[in-house]
C-alpha cells in the first residue's frame, strides 16, 4: 500500500532542502532551495504521534516528504507539501510540457478537470469524491453523478462508506487530493481501475509517477508568488488560489500502454 507514496519520496533528490515549512489552520506550505513551492491541506485529525519529533528548516526535502507516510494528518500534510514543493516547480513542470501561463495570476480553465471533462463524461456514470464547488452545477446537468463528501456533507452527497459500492461501477472517477494524507487514495484507486481516473487539487503532484499507479489526469496547482501563498496560509491574509494557476497533466497513450 505504501509503494505510492515510496515512490514520491524516492523521486526527491537527496541533496534538496526544505528551505522553510510551516502548517497554517487549515494548510501547510514548504519553500525547497531548488525554488520550488509546495502546499497540502493539513487535516486536525489524529490517531497516532508524529512520525519526526523534530523537524529542523533547513532538513533534506526529502526526509520532510517522509512525513506523508504519518498517521498524524497535519505532519503528512506537511510531508504533502513537500512533495509537491519538488515535483510541482516550474523547471519539472515545463520539462513535462505543462503549460505555464507569464501572467502571475491565472484563472486557467483549460486546466479545470470540472470544465474540460464536461463533454467526455457526457451520459456516464461519475463518482467525484470531495464536494467541490460549481460541481452541481456543472457536472450534475449532463452525467449521472454521485458525490462522496466527508466533511461538509450536502443533501444528496454519500457517505465514504458508498465508495466500495460507487466506484466500481463508474466510468469516471474523480478524487480530492487530501485523500493522500489520509491514506485513503490507493484503496479507491484500487477500486476505480476499470474508471477514467483524475486526481484534483492544490495538493495533487504533477509527475508520470502517478501515471503509473492508475491515475489517468493530475489536476494539481502552480505557485508563482511564495510570499503570497505563504501569507494565505500563515495569517489568512489572501486567497492561496491566487497567487498561482491551475495545472493538468495527462497520461499519454503510450504511458498507458494503449
């Protein structure tokens, strides 16, 4: 179950550190010395102690990514953000085609799973898992939807407990990027192999890495202003969405074996 998660890590190289980290009330961000930005959701939920008593800034990116791997979610929503403060750079992202706007905000909807999927999901079956804004709006108009909602359930939504019902019988799936930190992710990935399956949000690395654990579109995010972003996180002074753009990227058909 862990060879995700071993995977991200192992693809951090060694010599990169965690130039700053901090966790806000809801989210965590770290700074890497490469010039990468990386941020998670860091959830108040906690079963077991940290995995790293001491964390020092400064420490092996790598290392700190370890910390995805904890059962105390706000630490492995620190490891989260590690990870993505290496993989979601713009050199790694530009390297893999991703396209970049120059313009320091951009409201990128050719990068937005809940408006270029519109036309494919058209009449299929689709479990979103998350309740994300615009989504009954958008998606519920032209597809059978079904959405699993955790923390801010609405009339209609499912609980986490459908997924072993829902997911198998899809033909898309798309999934909240939180679900790493709390480990849930490889078991719906496990049950939605026979689905289209995309992983969105802020936290959502965007690597080929994911790609070859059954993820077909990473929808994840770009930060362009890290002292913005670190603002919207530590003191509530902003919007994190603004202060960068969306970002997809797509399984090839070659990657995918077809």
């Amino acid at each position: 179950m862990w060879d995700m998660y071993d995977a991200l890590i192992e693809g951090i190289p060694p010599d990169v550190k965690a130039e700053f980290f901090a966790c806000g009330a809801t989210h965590a961000i770290v700074l890497a010395d490469s010039g990468g930005v990386g941020v998670s959701g860091a959830l108040d939920e906690t079963w077991r102690p940290p995995l790293m008593t001491k964390k020092e800034q400064g420490m092996p990116l790598r290392k700190l990514a370890e910390c995805v791997k904890s059962w105390e979610f706000i630490e492995a929503g620190l490891g989260l953000a590690a990870i993505n403060a290496w993989y979601n750079s713009g050199e790694r992202l530009r390297a893999l085609g991703v396209a970049i706007s120059d313009k320091p905000f951009a409201e990128d909807r050719a990068s937005d799973p809940f408006i270029t999927l519109q036309n494919e999901i058209r009449g299929k079956k689709v479990t979103v898992v998350g309740h994300f804004p615009y989504i009954d709006r958008l998606f519920a108009p032209v597809c059978d939807m079904a959405v699993i909602e955790k923390f801010n359930p609405t009339d209609g939504d499912y609980p986490e407990q459908a997924a072993d019902y829902l997911l198998p019988e899809s033909d898309y799936v798309l999934i909240a990027s939180y679900t790493i930190v709390e480990k849930t992710l490889p078991r719906y990935l496990e049950l939605s192999r026979n689905a289209g399956v995309t992983l969105v949000g802020p936290a959502t690395p965007v690597t080929p890495i994911l790609h070859g654990f059954g993820i077909r579109d990473l929808s994840g995010f770009y930060i362009k202003d890290a002292a913005a972003a670190q603002n919207a996180i530590l003191t509530h002074g902003g919007n994190i969405h603004k202060t960068g753009q969306k970002i997809n990227l797509r399984r090839t058909a070659s990657a995918a074996g077809d």
